[in-house]
C-alpha cells in the first residue's frame, strides 16, 4: 500500500467527457481520453510502474497537503506547505459542450504564494493503458507525446513571452518529461495537456489562461444555481450534483457508474470491475436526484438517452431480453471483457479487468427502474413521445411473458440465477407505473395483461419473498438471506413504511446487515455469488437505509445514520463505492449511485425533519 496512494486521497476533474483524478500530493494517476471509456493515458492508479501519470509536487523530502475545490466548482486546489515556503496547483478541464470531439484539455497552474518553492514535474504517458510506447518532441513552446497509433498528447507552456525562463528540463530512457521549476512569492507558471491538438506546442499568455479559468468558474456556478434544494447539509448535497454532473457525458446524457476501473472492492481480491459504462439502473435513479434538485436538462437528456435504448431493441426477444443492463457511453453495446495481465492492479490487486462481461447478464429489475424514472420525470413534465410509447409497449409485453424466471440479479452475481425478490419487486413497479402512465395520458396500453401481472407479482413476493423464520423479506425464493436491495420496498410504494411485515423486517437487515450504521448488501457466505473474498459495506446501501428509516417514522435513527456516513467521506465530500472496517474508501471512486443515493436520503430525511 505504500507505494499507492489511498482510493480517498483524490479529487474529481472533468470536461463533460472524460475525467482525471488528482491525489493530495498533486499526481494525475488516472486519465482516460479521449472519453471515460476510452484507453487510459495516465493509469499508475492501476499500476504505478507501468500505468503512467502527470506528477507536480516540492521537490522537498517533507511537506504538508491540503486539497479543495474552489466553492461551487470543479476546480481543484492542491496547497503545498514547508517551512520556506507555501505553493499550490490550480488543475481544471475546460468544459467541451455537448459535440462529442477527441480534443480535449487539462490546465495545470503552478504558483507559489508565500516564501519560495521549488516543484519537480514530471510527464510521463502511457498510452492504451500503457500497451503502446511513443517518443518525445521538445519544442520552444512544450513538448509533443507522439504514440505508436498516431495519438499525441500536446504540452503547452502557461506564460508571458517576457517571463524568466525558470524551466531545468531533463527527459529519459522512456521519453518522459522531467522539470524543476524553482518559484518566488507571486510567481506562476503552467501548463496545459492537450488530447488531439490542432497544431504544435505554443506559448499560452496568462491573460487567455485567466479567461478559460473565469469561463469554467462561470459555467459551474452558473449551472449550480439552478438547484433548488435550501434544506439541511447543501452542502454536501452540491458537491453530490457537481460530481454526478463531472460524470454524465454530455454528449448523449449518460451517466458512467464511475470514472475508474478496476479499483478492488477487497484489497488483494478478485471483485475489481470496469465501471466507466452507463447502467441502466443507475442512470434511471439519476432522475430522481437531477429533478428532486431542479436539474430539468440533464433529466431530460437522460430520459432520450433511455429512450432510443428502449426504441432500438423493442420486441427483441433475446435471452437477457430488450435492454442490456448497460451500455457504452454513446449508446453501443459491446463491452466485451478482458484482463490487462501486464498491469499487477491497485495495491496488487488484480486481475484488472476493462469491458464488463455482466453487460448482457438477465436482470428483471431495470424495466422497473426504467419505467419508474420514466413516470417520474412524466409528473415533472417531461413527456414521452408516440414512438417511445410504442417502443415501451413492447417491451412490457416481453416482460409480461418472461418476469417469472430466475435471474442474476440487482448484484451482478456470478453464481447462477435466482428468483430475486428485488427482481420481481420492480417488475411490479414497471406494471404499476405503465399503468398509471396510460391512464393519465390516454394512451392505448395492454392493461388488463399489466393489472394481471402486476397482482400476481404482488401475491407471488407476498407468499414466496417473505420468511416468517426471518419475519422479513428476503433475497429470492426459497432462501433465509437477507437483501439490503429491498430496502427500496417502501421508497417505490410496493409497501407502506409503517407496514408491521416492512418495519420488521427493517429490524432483521439492522440486526444482521448493519455494522455500525454501515450496511453491507448482503452476506456472501450465507448467499455464495460466484466470486472468492469478501467486501466492505456499500455507501449506496446506507443511504438507502437512511431514506428507508425516514420513511417509516424513524427520523432520529435516520440522522444520526446521514451524520455517521458524512463522516465517511473524503476530505471533498466524494464517495467511492464501500467502506473497509478501518473505514478506508474501496471500490471504484468516486461512484454515482452513492452520490445519487446521498441526494435522495437528505431530500428525504430533510422532509421528514421538518414534518413534511
């Protein structure tokens, strides 16, 4: 572990497109580019000999580092701190709008605000997750990584043509880059990374660097204004906006599951998975927090994004049915899985697999969520067309014959099907809300099939999800396990919170899945899934149980749940996917659906709170 830094030690840039993380000690250790899914061009977060990065830090042994974002942005500030002297680095992406294009740009500024400082810079690509070599160009202006397969990463220098040149360059036997920049007080230079440049290094003057920097403030502050939530912990709710914002592709409106790979859910295990796609389940839940907060636009853009999914496969009649259960960023489908054998892993957890070989699992669940975001986003005026009506109408008839097989599962398990209680759960809500949605709008449906199906679904996860040995509901048929996916049961309206058979069984999952406020999704050993270790407790999970005691009356329990989790979180308020018993991050980082999970329980419990 010493030579990685911790999952937590990093902050979140991004252009709508593609995103970097940054450590405390001022390394980029991972850029994809030109898109979330692309090949990585930084990746020593995955290996820290062979993956590549971007480092700018004192070249003094000892230092103390604080790191921020400028308020209300993506702007990130690392301060370095010594005895003679205190720096910083300014590390932005200049936003690139909603044209997806393979030019794209990370700004580093480097200043020295008190005493002096010298900084050791190092540039160091690996391209095609370090599968391709290249050579180095120097020029007067910066520098030119030019690759194997014709892709260049362009160095600019931040500037005026008058300034000191400050600069000791020195490369190496792998074409890096190595500099020294000694720095006084008021002094600051800088760089830009450019991804597919239209021309050769140049000199960038200070006054157009000030000018894209006040731009990318203009436009974080801009968009956040049009939040509308004012209830308790804004902001942590914020930075949960920006963050899931850094994560959408602006593109086309999908939201990637995380901006990483392969990070380990168990350090030194096998659960390390590629999440840079959009599932379908996570992005649906988005447009409950985007318009729960006022994000009408990017709601929007997702729900056409679900839409021409839905469209294009209507009346497949496939195995995994009419939607896989993610896709590519651009909508695409193949996301054929492999191992990078060369790379040995975070902390040498490996394998370190991209591409997702769940992506055609069959897993009931997402017609519901789909339906659900859907109908949610009807209520708040955003309507569906003719054509997606029809497009729906087909896949509820593929549902309506096939929702009573087995699955793999909300969990994405490898240990076979089952019938998951949460599974058939939401096959209920995607019967209920079409329902609701024909008749509101007047639209021809199959709704005696629906109401048929919907009922028997009901009497089925009644009579076959409940154990009366547990008195609670349970992962699937036939099983004692217990699930804190059904934690969602009364958020969807399946059940009423203060039903006696929902607040016992909240009882049961706080006494077997709870671990100090923490939920685990469930426990592996009592439910095998295919997979050797274990895990951490999944933050998703215990946002979930905040909003699930909410609403079943227990406001108090609730808080002190939120207040215990807030404290979870990195020093930028970000999430990754679980929490270790010594209460390090784990799992890819940061992850939307906590994010969008948080949103949703302090919406929730803030409701609750002030007695609404």
């Amino acid at each position: 572990m010493e030579d990685y830094p911790l999952i937590e030690n990093h902050g979140l840039l991004g252009d709508l497109q593609t995103a970097a993380l940054v450590t405390t000690d001022g390394t980029v250790d991972w850029l994809c580019l030109p898109r979330f899914d692309s090949p990585s061009v930084f990746g020593s977060l995955l290996d820290k000999d062979k993956g590549g990065h971007c480092t700018v830090r004192p070249v003094h042994p000892t230092y103390a580092t604080k790191q921020l974002y400028l308020p209300d942005t993506a702007i990130l500030v690392t301060r370095f701190m010594t005895e003679a002297g205190a720096g910083e680095v300014l590390d932005f992406m200049p936003v690139t709008g909603r044209t997806a294009t393979e030019r794209h740009r990370l700004v580093r500024i480097v200043r020295c605000v008190r005493g002096s400082m010298t900084f050791e810079i190092v540039i160091a690509p690996r391209f095609d997750y370090g599968r391709k070599g290249h050579r180095l160009h120097i020029t007067e202006h910066g520098a030119v990584f030019a690759a194997e397969d014709g892709s260049e990463l362009t160095v600019h220098a931040v500037r005026e043509p008058e300034d000191e040149r400050l600069l000791d360059v020195l490369t190496d036997r792998q074409d890096d880059l190595h500099f020294k920049l000694a720095l006084q007080a008021g002094q600051q230079r800088g760089l830009t990374l450019e991804w597919a440049a239209d021309g050769p290094p140049r000199e960038i003057r200070l006054a157009e660097y000030e000018e894209i920097f006040d731009d990318s403030v203009r436009y974080w502050r801009s968009w956040l204004a049009q939040s509308r939530y004012t209830g308790r912990w804004r902001e942590a709710v914020e930075r949960s906006a920006i963050t899931l914002k850094l994560m959408t592709y602006a593109p086309t409106g999908a939201l990637v599951a995380a901006p990483t790979a392969a990070l380990p859910e168990q350090l030194g295990g096998e659960r390390n998975w590629d999440y840079r796609f959009t599932w379908i389940r996570d992005a649906s839940f988005s447009v409950y927090a985007l318009l729960g907060l006022g994000f009408t636009e990017e709601a929007s853009a997702f729900n056409q994004w679900l839409g021409d999914r839905v469209k294009e496969r209507a009346g497949s009649d496939g195995d995994s049915g009419p939607l896989n259960i993610m896709y590519k960023v651009d909508g695409s489908s193949d996301l054929t899985e492999e191992i990078l054998p060369h790379w040995e892993g975070y902390a040498g957890s490996a394998p370190v697999r991209i591409g997702n070989g769940a992506a055609t699992q069959l897993q009931l669940d997402i017609y519901g969520e789909a339906l659900d975001s859907i109908y949610f986003a009807h209520r708040h005026g955003l309507q569906l067309g003719h054509r997606g009506w029809n497009a729906l109408l087909t896949n509820l008839d593929w549902l309506t014959d096939h929702w009573d097989q087995p699955e793999e599962g909300l969990w994405e398990t490898r240990g076979g099907r089952e019938h998951f209680t949460y599974g058939r759960m939401m096959s209920w809500v995607a019967f209920d809300r079409a329902l609701r949605l024909a008749q509101s709008n007047g639209r021809p449906s199959a709704a005696d099939r629906w109401q048929s199906a919907r009922d028997e679904l009901y009497e089925q996860i009644m009579a076959k999800g409940w154990s009366e040995t547990r008195q609670a509901f349970v992962q699937h048929y036939g099983s004692d396990v217990l699930d804190s996916s059904l934690l969602r049961m009364a958020t969807v309206g399946f059940i009423t919170p203060q039903d006696t058979m929902w607040t016992s069984s909240l009882d049961a999952m706080e006494q077997e899945l709870v671990s100090d406020s923490l939920v685990y999704r469930y426990n592996p050993e009592a439910s095998p899934d295919g997979l050797r270790g274990s895990e951490g407790t999944f933050s998703l999970c215990t946002f979930m149980y905040v909003d699930a005691l909410a609403r079943a009356g227990r406001a108090d329990r609730a808080r002190l749940v939120f207040e215990k989790m807030m404290g979870y979180a990195n020093h930028l308020g970000l999430y990754s996917e679980e929490i270790d018993p010594t209460g390090r991050q784990l799992g890819n980082f940061p992850q939307a659906f906590t994010h969008l999970a948080l949103i949703d329980a302090a919406i929730t419990l803030n409701g609750a709170l002030d007695g609404r």
